[in-house]
C-alpha cells in the first residue's frame, strides 16, 4: 500500500486476521448509550451512522431509537457491509450501505440524527464528508461525532515524549490524527449551528489498551517509522506493567454535536 493514501486504503483492503479483531473490539456494549447521550436520540428517530464497520453500534442505536426507530449504516469497506446485512438479516430496523466515495446514497433531508464513531480521522476530505451529512440532515436534525485524538493518550510506564514519538510514528495511518480537537471547528464551517464538545474519559487499567498499541505497533513496524527492536521493547514495557500491576492507558473521546438550522 501507498503510505500518502494507507489511512483509508487500509480499510478499503482487510484482512481476515483484522476483522476478527474489530468484530470483537467494536462489539456493543451497553455502557456506550452514555456516549450517545449528547444525540438526544428518541423513539421514532431515523438515523445514519457513518463508517459503521462491522454493524454492532448501529444495532445498538436501533434499540434506542425504538419503537419505530431505523438506522442505516455506510462503510467504505464492502466486507464490513456485506456482513453486517448478514448478521443483522433478521433485523428489519437495520440495513447497510457500500460507499464508493464520500456520496451517502440518501436523498436531501432524510435523517433525523447522524452518528460518526471513530472514522473522521480516515477520511480523505472532512469538509466534503460534512458537507454530505448537512445534506441529508432534516433541518433541525443532529450530527453527533465521536472521536479520539492521537495527542491525548497516556500509556503508563512511558514517559510522556515515548508517548508522542510512538503516536507520531503511526500517524500514516490517519488522515487527521489531531481529529478530535479540530472537529468542532470544521462542523461549523460545515453550517451546523450550536456546535457543544463535551468529553468522556477511557482509562482501562485491564489491558484493553493493549490493543490499541498493538494495532499501532503494527502500523508502525509497516511504516518502519520506527526500529523494529524499539517496538518490541515498548510493547515489552508495557505487558510488564500491566503483569505488575503498573499499567494505565487514558484515551478520551470528544463527543461533538452541532444542529442543522431549520431554515437551512
Ligand atoms: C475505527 S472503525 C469504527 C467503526 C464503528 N464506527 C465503531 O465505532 O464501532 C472505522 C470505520 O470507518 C470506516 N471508514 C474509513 N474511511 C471511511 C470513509 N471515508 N467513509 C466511510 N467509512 C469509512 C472503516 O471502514 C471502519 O469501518
């Protein structure tokens, strides 16, 4: 792959190994209703959810948007598609989309709410992204974006510079890896009105984080950013600490609504 375009090629083109490892990381689980919270989703509500990956969030926004509620989800990634319409065949409230470009097959105004988790940060162009997603918005209808931003993670035993130089060295993968401070801006200059961050904090002391790294150091020993050896090493550290006892990893997510204006 191309290291200028791997930050969405590398979606577009899986592996199996990979989307084993998201079907079980991206799982729904309860406790993330509170990060929707912002979205004020009610019963009825019909809504989209960008770069839906394997379906498992939008089947959890389905059921509390019931009864009568839909959801749609879109993805680059014709695998995650085609297996979310399958696991979720039964589910008449659910259907999912392939997306070619940034185009949402979705006429002017069709959603009440759009829900983007952890995808903005891979798109070639955020402004033409946007710009869609006002487009099908009903006026009066709500974007919740939710996202990390690379420059805000605390990994525990590193020093807060290993922190940086690791992060740095998978930034390929990211079209925007600072997504998550700059979104609000970039959401008004879309037009949305009322535009509200608000923040949840991640800190997992269990390991979970462990994940994240490893998908990192992966990355990052394709980029050869950084000397195999050192990836060891760092990983090393922290599979130690967690053994010991010693591990923390902090990953906030900003959660960013804006509202399409009813005369828009
Ligand atoms: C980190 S995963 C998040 C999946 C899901 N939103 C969740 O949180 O469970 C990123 C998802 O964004 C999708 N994606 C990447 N670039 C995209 C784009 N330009 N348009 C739509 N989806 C995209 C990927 O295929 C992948 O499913």
């Amino acid at each position: 792959m191309d290291i200028d375009t791997f930050y969405t090629d590398h979606w577009r083109e899986i592996e199996d190994e990979r989307v084993e490892r998201y079907e079980q990381m991206f799982v729904w689980q309860d406790a993330q209703a509170k990060l929707l919270e912002p979205s004020a989703l009610a019963p009825g509500h019909t809504v989209l959810d960008v770069g839906a990956g394997p379906g498992f969030f939008a089947s959890g926004v389905a059921g509390l948007v019931a009864p009568g509620g839909r959801v749609h989800g879109v993805d680059i990634n014709q695998r995650f598609v085609d297996d979310a319409n399958q696991r979720f065949a039964d589910d008449e409230r659910l259907q999912f989309h392939h997306l070619t470009d940034h185009h949402l097959p979705f006429a002017d105004a069709t959603f009440d709410r759009v829900i983007c988790k952890n995808v903005l940060e891979y798109v070639p162009d955020i402004s033409a992204t946007l710009d869609e997603i006002v487009r099908v918005l009903k006026p009066g209808g709500r974007l919740q974006v939710i996202d990390s931003d690379w420059g805000c993670v605390i990994v525990e035993p590193w020093a807060p510079h290993t922190v940086t130089r690791f992060f740095e060295a998978a930034s390929p993968a990211f079209n925007e890896p600072y997504v998550g401070r700059r979104i609000a801006a970039r959401m008004a200059d879309a037009g949305l009105g009322d535009v509200v961050v608000r923040m949840s904090p991640f800190a997992d002391q269990s390991g979970r984080g462990l994940h994240v790294l490893r998908n990192m150091a992966s990355y990052i020993n394709t980029f050869a950013t950084l000397p195999a050896e050192e990836v060891d090493e760092l990983l090393g550290q922290v599979e130690q600490a967690l053994a010991n006892n010693r591990f923390l990893f902090c990953l906030p997510q900003f959660l960013v609504t804006g509202d399409k204006t009813n005369k828009a």
